[in-house]
C-alpha cells in the first residue's frame, strides 16, 4: 500500500497550513523540501538556489524527498511537494528532466494528489518565494499538467475553511 499522499500546487495556495493542520490531528506529515532548503542554503557562503542553479537544487531536493519516501511506508503520512513538483519546476527553467525522476515521481505514492491553487488573498512573496503572483499561476498549471501526465489522480482542493479542506482530503484518501 502506499501510504504518502501529496499535498501540492503552485506558491501561496496555503499547502503548508493544511500540513500543519494534518499535524495537528496527529498524521505523520512532511514539510515543504524546497522550502526548508532554500531557508538553509541563504545562510551559506555559496548557497545552491533554484534560481541561480536549479539542476543542483534540484537534485538536492529529489535526495531529501527520496529520504521522505523510506521513512514513510509504516503509516498513512502527508508530504508537503513531491517529486512531480521538481519535474515542473524543471521544465519552467529549460532544464533537463533525468529519467530517475521521472521513475520516483510515481512510484511510493499514493494514487491521489491534492492540488490547491494560489490564491492571491493568502499570497506573500519573500526571499525564499520571489516569484510573483502570476508566476506562481505559472508553476501551478505546470505542476498540475506534471502530475495529471504522470497518472496521478488529481484532486482539486478549493480555497476554503482548512477543516472544508481537511474534510475533503479525508474523503478521497484512505485512511
């Protein structure tokens, strides 16, 4: 059974308050990779950043979410971005796309993906999401074509209350 459920979609659509809240209820969660390593790699002397040289973040990001992956098999868990998510990024630069991504971003996931759309109420841009708000539209409609192409089951989920939102991950997921 696989048990990893992705929670995704463009910036600022309020995945990682719905993590939070998952957190919350006591499911095993994972937060945003591309996030925290951007948070980390700002304090460096010579940071690896996607928008300096993606097909190095890249490929620290596909190690983290591969780490995410092994340690998720024993329980239902919530993963903040996956590995789709690195593919359309990937195609938004221009850059190459390595089979070995293509091969992990479908297997050890759940069959549903849980898309949620920026909303530009919730939207803030800061040093680790510099991208605009129509931008962030962009990478969602990438985002959503990568998974929906991957073979993914597609779940929108509408900007609402978090416990409307929670309530209908609950009812496309097994738990």
């Amino acid at each position: 059974m696989n048990n990893l459920s992705i929670i995704t979609g463009g910036p600022g659509s309020g995945k990682t308050t719905l993590i939070q809240a998952l957190k919350a209820k006591g499911y095993n969660t994972f937060d945003e990779v591309p996030r925290v390593l951007i948070e980390e790699e700002l304090h460096k002397p010579t940071p690896v950043l996607p928008w300096i040289d993606l097909r190095s973040f890249a490929s620290l990001c596909f190690e983290k979410m591969m780490d995410q992956k092994n340690k998720s098999q024993e329980s239902i868990t919530f993963v903040d971005r996956a590995i789709g998510d690195i593919i359309a990024y990937l195609h938004i630069g221009g850059v190459e796309v390595l089979r070995e991504y293509e091969l992990e971003a479908v297997r050890g996931y759940g069959k549903r993906v849980f898309m949620l759309k920026p909303e530009r109420d919730i939207y803030i841009q800061d040093d680790v999401r510099p991208h605009t708000f129509d931008e962030a539209l962009i990478i969602h409609s990438e985002i959503d074509r990568v998974y929906r192409n991957l073979g993914f089951d597609v779940v929108d989920i509408p900007h609402m209350t978090t416990e409307k939102q929670l309530g209908l991950i609950f009812s496309n997921v097994v738990l």
